[in-house]
C-alpha cells in the first residue's frame, strides 16, 4: 500500500485544552505514557505566514499514530493557514510527511509542534510500542537476560581471599553506582524471541529494554526506511546529508546538574565519573556501556587499561632517570669531556666566523646526556618492547572477559548487518553511474521502489568507476608526505643558517647551539599542530572521493589515512634528529653544504642523544598540553558559546513558551553532535607511539602520558556526558581496526629503539672500546679514542678562522669520527676503529631485534587469549542454558496438558475409554522430556 494513503489517525491537542494531567516527565509524549525514544530535528521556513484562527502563540502539539482519535474540526484552533513556500522549502516538507508516514507504517508513534510560526525548528518525537520492540529485537538477535541467574565463581579458595582482600583495599576507589555493588550474580541471556516470551523475565514491558537499546532499534528502522521522494534515499543519514531533517538524535537521561534527590543514570555518571574531582576512581565501565553503547564502552575499558599498564612503565622510567642522575660523577667520559687539563682543541664548527673552541666548554652538554645515555637506557627498552606485548595481551583478556559479562559473544551477523546500509554518497554516486549508462529510463526504474541499497547486491561501483578516487588518494598522500618532508628540511636550513648568523656575533656566539635548538623545536611543534588540524580534514576529503559503501569501510579507510599522515607529521622531525642529523657531515676540508657556505649541521659533541631527547620531550609535552587538553576544553566552548549567540541574534518571532522550562530535546540539540571516536583513539595512538618508539632516548615519557592520560579520562568523560548529543549505542566485539595499528607499533618499536641505541647512542662504541681497545678495561682514554686529526693547514682557502681569538698557535684540531690521521698512509680514510664499530652496531640492531621478538612472542605463547575462569563460565553458561531452556518446555507442557485433561474429563465413555487408551504414550512424552533434562542437568 502507498505510505500517502495509510490510514493515519491523527490527535491534534490544542494548547487552551486543559490537558488532562500535568507533565510530569520531558523525556515522555504530552500523553505523560509514552516515552521518546528518538528524536529529529529541522528547521522550516514560510513566507508571509500569519497567524489563523488559533489564538497568537499557542503551541499546538501533534500525535500522529495515537492511541485515541479525534477528527480535525474545521475551522477549529487547529488549523493554521499557511504561507506560500518556497519550492526547495515545499519540497523538503513533502520529503518529511512521506518519510514519517513510513515510520508509522513501520510501527512508530510520533508526536511533533505544529509549525506555527514563520520559521523555527521542529522536534519529531519517536516512541516504539511493545510490538515493534518486539519485532526488532527479534530481527537484531538483540540478548535480553532471562528468568535464571547464577553465582559467578571465582576459581579456588585462594583466589577468593585474595580478591576478597583486594575488593577490601579498593573500596574507596570504586565508584559508587549500582553495577558495582552486586557482580558476584549473573542472568542467563538469549536472543530475544516472541515465540519464547515464557523465559524471559518481563515485569514491566516499558522498562524490559533500557534507552540506549530502545534508541538503537529505533535508530535500526530509521537507517533502512526508505524515501521515494528524495530519490528513493534509503535512510535518516541520506535525509540529513540531503537537508531534509537536521539532526537525529536519542534524549539524554535528563540532566546531569538538576538540583534534588532525583537519581538518573546521566547524573550518576556526572558525579562518579565526569568530574575531576574522581579522579582517583575506577571507570564505572558497565554503566557507560549500559548508557552509551558497547563501542564507547569498549574505548573507555581500553583507555583506562592503558592507563593503569602505565604506571608500571612509568615507575621503571623514573628508576633508570635516577640512575642517570646518581652515576653522573663516575661516567668515565664525561668526566673526561670535562677536564680543562686534556685541552682538545676542536675544528671550527662553521666557516670563516668560527674559531677553534675547547672541548671543555661542552661538559655540561655531556654530563646532561649521561642521563640518557647509560646502560640502563638499554635494559628499559627492552622492557618497554615486552611492556607493549603485555598491554596487548592483557587488552585481549580484558575484551574477552567484557565480551563475557556484556553478552557480545556470536554477534557477526549482526554486525554484517549493520554494516549493509550504504552511504548517502554512495547512492549518489550509483544513481549518476545508472543516469550516464541508461538515461531517464534507468531513473524510472530506480524510482520504482527499488532502493539502491539492496541486500542480494553486490557493490555497484567498479574499480574503474573509483580510478579517479584512488589516483587523487595515492596524489595527494604522496604530495602531502613530500609536503612534511620539506618542511623539516626547512626547519633544517632554519637551524644552519641562524647558527652562522648567531655566530658572527661574540654576545650570541656562546649560546648558538641551545638558542637554535630551542626555536628549531617549537617552530616544530606549531608546524605539527597545524598540519595535524590540515591532515585531518584532507585525509577526510580523500576517504569520500573514494566512494566507500558502508559506514564501517568508511570509518576504516579514514583512520589509514589519517594514522599515516599524522604519524610522519609528528615524528618525521623526530626521525631525522635520531638517525639523519651528523651522518652526512663530511669532514674538516672536506664538508657537505647545503648551500654556498651553509655546512650540514653536526650533533652536539655529546651526541645527538641529548637533543632527540629535547625534540620528543618537547613536542610530546606541548601536543598533549595544547591539541589534547586546550583544544579539547576550549572549542566546544567557543563553538557553544558562538551557537547561543547565533541563535539570539537570529531573527524570529518571539516565543511564550521561552520563559518555560526548556524540554529535554531542546536542551539536547543545543550540544555538540557526536562525531566518533576517531579522534580519541588517534590522539592517543600517536601517543602510544612517544611512549614506546623513542624510549630509549627519553625514559620519562611514560611519566608526562601517565599525568597526562588521568586529565584524560575525565575530559573525555565530561565531554560525552556534558557537551555531547547522547550517542548512538552500537554492538561491536572488539576496538577493530586500532588493535592492529597498536600491534605494527609494538613491533616497530622494536626495531626504532635497536637502532636508537645502536646508531644515536654512544653504547655500542663505548663498548667496543672497553673490550677491544682499552688497556686497562674501563673507558678511561674513550674520547680521545673517538676523536680524529685533521691538520689545520689544509682546510680550503677562505673557510678558515678570520681574526682567531684562541690562545695558542693550533696546527692539529680535532673532530668526531673515526678516521686515519694526516700522517697514515691513507689519510683521512675510515679507520679500523669505524668498520669494528659499524659491525658491532649491526649486530647488536639483529641480536636486539632478535632477542625481544623472541621474548615477545613468548610472552604471547604464556599468557592465554581467553582467561580460563571465562572459559570456564561460557561453557558453563552453555550447560545451564539448556537445563534451563529443557525446565522452562517442561513447564509449559504441563500446563498445556492441564486443560486438555480437564476437558477430556466431562466428555463420554467411549471418549473416556480412548483419551485412556492413548493416556500412557501422552504421559510418557513430558516423562521422556523431564529424564532427558535431568541427564543434561547432571551433565
């Protein structure tokens, strides 16, 4: 039947009707019964409206598939003449009565207000009776729990003192919601089905499925009802991509600041989790997963693991710092870096304005990097690489385990499900490929109730059809790459030329290096601030052009490509201080320049260790402090604040009903909508990657992510319950596609931090001196060992010294490398010294490499994906489910057999005689029902 012409029965209430109770609830229909489940929004516009023979500015509601009818009078305050509308305006408004008619064809109950005014917005409210809760829940496979419960046990009788004893010491840090107090007992679950009513535990139908579950079946009919008007577009996402609606969002609980008593689950989120002042608290996890959705639930569980595995790492990263800070006096080469009577006299570290300098003035450079550069740098990375592995592990176990209590096992058809409504731009796109190929007969065909968006389909777009798409993707990204490579050789010819300018003065010359290094590095960090915003909305734009069909190969293919474009701009300056800076140098005679006069910059005669160290503490601080807090609190604030102004500066008639209590979908649609979590989960994967990439050259990271991630948490927390439109809860069974990028950087950082040690860090070559060179096996001598001559007579004319100022004649300086004097017979060559070097540094990078995959991997092998105690509990939930399932058949057997008995009782002898002949096979049949659950009760 045609959605128009379904018979509607429509209650039209007039505001100057006394209603018939007072509103006692903003979350229910005026009926003060039905609860609104969902809500859509849009703004409408007349032209020369005036006011009909209602009274001005009376409210008029309408509850459309009511339970009680009342014809419309005519003439009677409900009739509003309109004025005349635009087309796009009478078009859109066409769009919307077809598209609601279909949700009220599909089960629905809306109400709306009547649009009185010359323009405003318009909230549709959507409440889905029992029927339809029923239907859909059935079709979702949605797990409700039944009548059965039982007691969850927790392994042996050691086990449960300790977790009793552990409960005990947690007490005052547990949060104090309901979902925490009683998780000893739980419900057997099973999908929900109309044919098995009797085992589910129904009490109050209203209250049976919670609101996050009733807006998720509402938002189900929503995404496939389908809109021939608007080109046969199949869901409320192509309809607010098209204008038609606004917005479409689930009620809030109320609100989280009412004063009283007055307990909703918004508000006891607010007090014992969105504030500050909890910080101390555990995540109450199974209310946000009980308000906001499995998905969100799943990020805040992972966040605070993560958060919690980084107090460990952080406390090992302080140790090893301190160890740096209490073996300063006894590092061997620092000391002898320090000592004025060695007196080696350096090169000069720039043409014509630099002087020969001692390497005395560089002792406090060496004795800072001692602090980084130990031994024990090289044991902290080790664990760190086995800390990632036990993370990841210990996140399986903890999903598997929350994918136990929140009953997410056998979901994937569900999910494929969910995942086969298309994209509004992909419709758009089917529909331009069938217009180019058929012409208006293709059109027609289209519009013949046949959605673009079919099941037995196939996608309808070629890879001949996303060429162009994937072209412009491949492009772009490549350009965007070049474009963050350029940009730190920018900086890299920023830092050369302002040392040589810095240089030619003696007020600056002293501090050239730290004065250049400083700037260098915050001129970074607004650079990667700023791309990052860039990279973001590029690497958005890029993902639509390629045209992908579902919201899940959307989602997906958008984190690839942002993960990648952040993550080379946020470490690639990282990355050339640590393997690229002082390796293309050259020699004194011998320089590589980058321009006329401009020599390659060298690394501090400490290493580069010490400003890798300064680079990544740097940027990793002010990217947390200013793009994950600042920008966090302060635009939606502006946003917020830009919103009210924009709405009292917008002109429109004034309303009556303003200085009345808002409603709750008023309040609702002033907040921020819900864009996903991918930039929660991206901010802290680029910082999952400070923390274990370049630990080797900064052991406090743990520590500034550690302070960092318990601000964290309750932003995030307050930002989802204050400043957000209430999500849409979504069943997903794991984090997706995050887990695997979190792996790849594990591993990666494996192979970084081996190279970190090897290549950046003075380790290696202190220990091949120790064993190979030394006379007496300490390091005594090792830095005169690692640095090489070069007869001043030979550098090229016009790049020595003007004016020196040094105190003595010089006629040998000396430069780091390991290279043969001018008196060998090769001079100037490699020595021995640097190829025994270089091979001892690769075979620590394999052995290193090596050894922690080894470990890591056994890591794996030990600790179990499924913890046992859960293993335990499914297969024991299976047991009970079929006891139960066997019981509850049994029972209504029975009962059906009561009556059949009774009637057979009154009827006449013969009847009698035969319902007694067939008597023993009627008993034998429940009998053989109640051994066989009896057998698997034993079993």
């Amino acid at each position: 039947m045609d959605p128009e012409h379904l018979p509607v029965i429509n209650n039209y209430l007039d505001a100057n009707e006394a209603p018939s109770e007072a509103r006692l609830s903003r979350m229910h229909f005026h009926d003060n019964q039905r609860k609104v489940d969902y809500v859509l929004a849009y703004h409408y516009r007349k032209r020369g409206a005036h006011q009909g023979h209602g009274s001005p500015g009376h409210s008029l509601a309408v509850i459309s598939n009511g339970e009680t009818g009342k014809e419309r009078r005519a003439g009677g305050p409900g009739d509003v003449e309109l004025g005349p509308l635009d087309a796009l305006e009478e078009e859109r408004r066409e769009q919307r009565d077809e598209f609601e008619h279909n949700l009220m064809a599909a089960g629905l109950e809306l109400e709306k207000d009547l649009e009185s005014k010359s323009q405003g917005s318009v909230f549709v409210r959507i409440h889905a009776p029992w029927q339809v809760l029923a239907r859909e829940a059935e079709f979702l496979k949605i797990k409700v729990p039944t009548k059965k419960m039982y007691e969850i046990k927790s392994g042996g009788s050691i086990a449960k003192k300790f977790s009793a004893i552990l409960q005990t010491l947690s007490s005052p840090l547990q949060p104090r919601v309901p979902e925490h107090n009683n998780n000893r007992m739980k419900n057997l679950s099973y999908p929900f089905s109309r044919e098995k009513m009797y085992l589910y535990n129904i009490q109050e139908k209203d209250t049976f499925f919670d609101n996050a579950t009733r807006s998720r079946i509402v938002h189900e009919i929503l995404k496939r009802t389908a809109c021939s008007r608007a080109n046969n577009t199949m869901g409320i996402n192509s309809l607010i991509a098209n204008n038609i609606y606004e917005a479409a969002y689930p009620l809030h609980d109320g609100e989280y600041d009412s004063p009283g008593d007055d307990m909703n689950d918004r508000k006891l989120l607010y007090q014992e989790w969105a504030r500050y002042g909890v910080f101390y608290k555990f995540q109450p996890i199974d209310l946000i997963r009980k308000y906001f959705g499995e998905k969100i639930g799943l990020y805040f569980a992972w966040l605070g693991l993560y958060t919690s595995f980084l107090i460990p790492s952080s406390v090992i990263g302080v140790i090893v710092f301190l160890y740096g800070c209490a073996t300063i006096e006894e590092d061997i080469p620092s000391k002898e870096m320090c000592d004025h009577q060695n007196a080696f006299t350096m090169c000069p570290l720039c043409d014509k304005s630099c002087d020969y300098w001692n390497l005395s003035s560089a002792c406090g450079t060496a004795r800072a990097s001692h602090l980084f550069d130990n031994p024990a740098t090289v044991f902290f990375s080790i664990f760190m690489a086995l800390w990632a592995t036990m993370f990841l592990e210990n996140w399986k176990r903890l999903q598997m385990r929350l994918g136990y209590f929140w009953d997410l096992t056998g979901i994937e058809e569900e999910e494929e499900r969910s995942k086969e409504h298309s994209r509004p731009e992909y419709e758009t796109k089917v529909r331009e490929k069938l217009l180019k190929e058929s012409g208006k007969s293709a059109v027609q065909k289209l519009d013949a109730n046949s959605p673009v968006d079919d099941e037995d389909d196939e996608d309808k777009l070629t890879w001949k059809d996303r060429f162009p798409g994937y072209l412009m993707n491949f492009a772009s990204i490549l350009f965007m790459i070049a474009l963050t490579f350029s940009i730190v050789f920018g900086v890299i010819v920023y830092r050369i030329t302002t040392a040589a300018a810095l240089s030619l003065s003696k007020a600056t010359r002293s501090n050239v290096r730290a004065t250049v290094t400083a700037t260098a590095v915050i001129i970074n960090l607004v650079v990667i601030l700023i791309l990052d915003e860039i990279y973001g909305a590029v690497a958005k734009w890029l993902t639509k052009i390629e045209v992908p069909k579902t919201e899940q190969t959307f989602e997906e293919r958008l984190i690839l490509k942002a993960f990648l474009l952040k993550f080379v701009n946020a470490y690639s300056p990282i990355f050339y201080v640590a393997f690229f800076k002082g390796r293309f140098v050259g020699r004194p005679g011998s320089y590589v320049y980058v321009f006329d006069g401009y020599r390659m910059e060298e690394c501090a005669p400490g290493g580069c260790l010490m400003e890798l160290c300064i680079q990544l503490s740097i940027i990793m601080l002010g990217k947390q402090l200013i793009q994950n807090n600042i920008f966090e609190i302060g635009v939606p604030k502006l946003k917020k604040l830009f919103r009210k102004l924009k709405d009292e500066t917008e002109p429109g008639e004034s309303d009556p009903d303003h200085s009345k209590r808002p409603e709750q979908w008023d309040l609702d649609y002033s907040l921020e909508p819900y864009t996903g979590l991918t930039p929660e989960y991206m901010e802290m994967i680029i910082q999952f990657g400070f923390v274990t990439l370049f630990v080797a050259s900064f052991p406090l990271a743990p520590v500034f992510a550690l302070l960092n991630n318990v601000i964290e948490v309750r932003l995030d927390a307050k930002k989802f319950v204050t400043e957000l439109r209430r999500p849409d809860a979504v069943r997903t069974k794991d984090i997706g596609i995050w887990f695997d990028i979190l792996s790849g950087i594990g591993k990666f950082s494996v192979i970084i931090n081996a190279f970190v040690i090897a290549v950046t860090s003075d380790f290696i070559p202190r220990l091949v001196y120790q064993y190979s060179y030394s006379h007496n096996g300490t390091l005594h001598g090792f830095v005169n060992h690692t640095l090489s001559f070069f007869n001043v007579s030979q550098l090229k004319e016009g790049t020595q010294p003007e004016n020196s100022q040094f105190d003595q004649e010089v006629q040998f300086c000396r430069f780091k490398d390991y290279r043969e004097p001018p008196w060998a017979p090769n001079p100037y060559e490699f020595s021995k010294q640097y190829w025994s070097v270089l091979s001892a540094r690769l075979a620590f990078v394999i052995i290193f490499q090596n050894l922690v995959m080894f470990l890591s991997v056994l890591v794996d092998w030990m600790i179990p994906d499924i913890p046992t105690d859960i293993s335990d509990q499914i297969k024991k939930e299976k047991s009970l489910l079929v006891d139960f399932f066997l019981k509850e058949e049994h029972e209504k057997v029975k009962l059906a057999d009561e009556p059949t008995q009774r009637s057979q009782g009154g009827g006449d002898r013969s009847r009698r005689s035969r319902a007694a002949s067939s008597a023993p096979s009627g008993r034998s049949q429940p009998g053989s029902i109640a051994s066989s659950g009896s057998q698997h009760t034993n079993v």
